[in-house]
C-alpha cells in the first residue's frame, strides 16, 4: 500500500516536532522518528486493520503513549489524515478530525 500525508497530518506532525525540540531535545525527537517509521512500515506492508475511531470511518494507531495516527484506507493507499495527541481533550480531538 501507498502512504498519503495530508496537509493537515503534515501540520500536526511539524507542531509535534517544533515541541519536541524545544521541550525535550534533538535525541527525543530521533527517538520518536524511529517509532513512527517502524509503525508506518507495518501499517503500510501488514495486513492489518486498526481499531475504528470513535464513530467515523477512520481508523487509529497508536504510535505512542502521547500520540496516534488517524488514517483512512482508500483503495491501495492509507491516507494519514490527523496525529493527534493523546492527553488532549478528546472532545477537542474528535471535532478537529470530523470538521469538513
């Protein structure tokens, strides 16, 4: 399968990266890279479906402890739609992912 960032997930990855920095450092930003590479390969060549997100059709993955990926399965390709964070409202969470 392909892997699609949208615009949105590409935002939400750059903030994760700009507070990972300033909070924790370079080391802490590599070690998050690792995790989300490795998640993102078995995602993209498993056959493997996650759990559904709330009541929408899209699907999640946990990434880590703080962080999961929102994704949708169109055809041959995962589009990766959100990263949201965990410990954040998740009412707040649910309307920035539903919001047309």
């Amino acid at each position: 399968m392909n892997i699609f960032w949208t615009n949105k997930a590409k935002s939400d990855l750059e903030k994760l990266e700009d507070f990972l920095i300033e909070n924790w450092g370079f080391d802490v930003l590599d070690d998050f890279y690792e995790i989300l590479e490795r998640k993102i390969y078995i995602l993209e060549t498993e056959k493997l479906i996650h759990q559904k997100y709330e009541d929408t059709d899209f699907h999640k993955l946990l990434i880590t402890k703080h962080n999961t990926i929102i994704y949708q399965i169109v055809d041959n390709q995962i589009n990766i739609l959100n990263m949201i964070n965990n410990f954040r409202n998740p009412d707040s969470n649910y309307e920035t992912i539903t919001e047309k």
